[in-house]
C-alpha cells in the first residue's frame, strides 16, 4: 500500500521514479512466485536416469507404463488447474536434423487436434537457453464442464535423447505453463551424450 501512496502523493514523476516504482510493484507481486524451494528428484525410464527440478511441496512423481509397456512420469500437484506428464523418447540417431525433426514429429502429431482447435492449426514455440526444446499449445474450443481447456505437448533434446511432456490446463495466465516448461529445462539424464 505504500507504494501506491507514493505514487498518489509525488506528483513529480521522472523517469528513475517511474522506474523504482514499477520495479518495487514487479518484486511485490512476483516474489512469491520465486520463493519457491525447489528440490531435484530422480526417476528411471527405461534405462536411463532423469532427475528434475520440481517444487518441494509437490507430492511424489507417479511412474506409470503404457500398454506397450513404455514408461511415462506424471508429475503436478494435486487439487490444482493442471497436470502434466514427462516420457523419454528413443533416442535420435547422430547427423540428424534434430529440431526440424522434433518440429515435424510434433506437428505431425498434434494436426488432427489443431484442426478441431480454437487455433485452427499447430503453432510451434521455441524453448530453452539453447532453444533445444519447442512445444505447441492447443485451445479447446467446445470445453466441457470438467475438462481442461488447454492441452499442450512438447519436446526437449536433451544430448540425442529427446524427452517429451504433455500438460493440460485451465491456466489462462501461462502460469502452468511456465512451472512446466521450467521443469523440463531442469531436466538431466545421466550420462546423456554431447549434442553435437
């Protein structure tokens, strides 16, 4: 509240002011939202090792396998707007065109839902310090009562190995989103080889 008196009371804003107030209302309202502890767990997925950054209230991550017998990993808090699952992909033979084949692998993949969409069509997102990763999101347009709203799939090149996550959400504001993407940025196998 004071800093909203400032503002109300100095009526002779430069510059720097606008800035130190701007700054001290993105610190208030942002803080939180960074003070969460983060804690490394690890999980095996079919031979190989993946730890990940997760926050440390989060409960357990749940192994699952498909009917294949191919492993995947929920993760996500419950009694929340979202859940998102993480699979490790086969690995991508070396010279290869890695992220123009995670791209057309993904579009491929996310068409049929993409033309039933709000979107109309797969619009793909870059991701990473290295952009190594890219994802798509897709709106639901006939949400019913129960279901989420958003549904977003993705891939990240972590070496030659490619680990995939899906998430669905109701978060309107990315915040979901967000938590997810920095989750799979944190992600290590051990012993992934070198990109290049």
């Amino acid at each position: 509240m004071a800093i909203l008196e400032a503002i109300h009371n100095d009526k002779a804003e430069t510059p720097m002011k606008t800035f130190e107030i701007v700054l001290a209302i993105i610190v208030l309202m942002c803080g939180p939202a960074v003070a969460a502890e983060l804690e490394e767990r690890a999980v095996q997925a079919d031979g190989e090792r993946i730890s990940l950054s997760v926050p440390k209230e989060w409960p357990a991550i749940e192994g699952h396998r498909t009917p294949a017998g191919k492993s995947y990993f929920q993760l996500g808090p419950a009694d929340t707007n979202f859940s998102f699952q993480v699979y490790l992909n086969e690995a991508l033979p070396r010279g290869t065109n890695a992220e123009k084949r995670l791209e057309r692998s993904l579009e491929a993949s996310l068409k049929p839902l993409a033309e039933k969409s709000v979107e109309g069509k797969v619009e793909l997102v870059r991701f990473g310090s290295e952009k190594e990763g890219v994802y798509a999101r897709i709106t639901d347009r006939a949400q019913k009562l129960g279901e989420y709203l958003y549904y977003t799939r993705g891939f990240r090149l972590i070496g030659i190995n490619v680990l995939g996550f899906e998430l669905v959400s109701n978060d309107k504001d990315f915040l979901a989103l967000s938590n997810t993407l920095a989750v799979i940025e944190s992600a290590k196998i051990a012993g992934a080889k070198d990109k290049k």
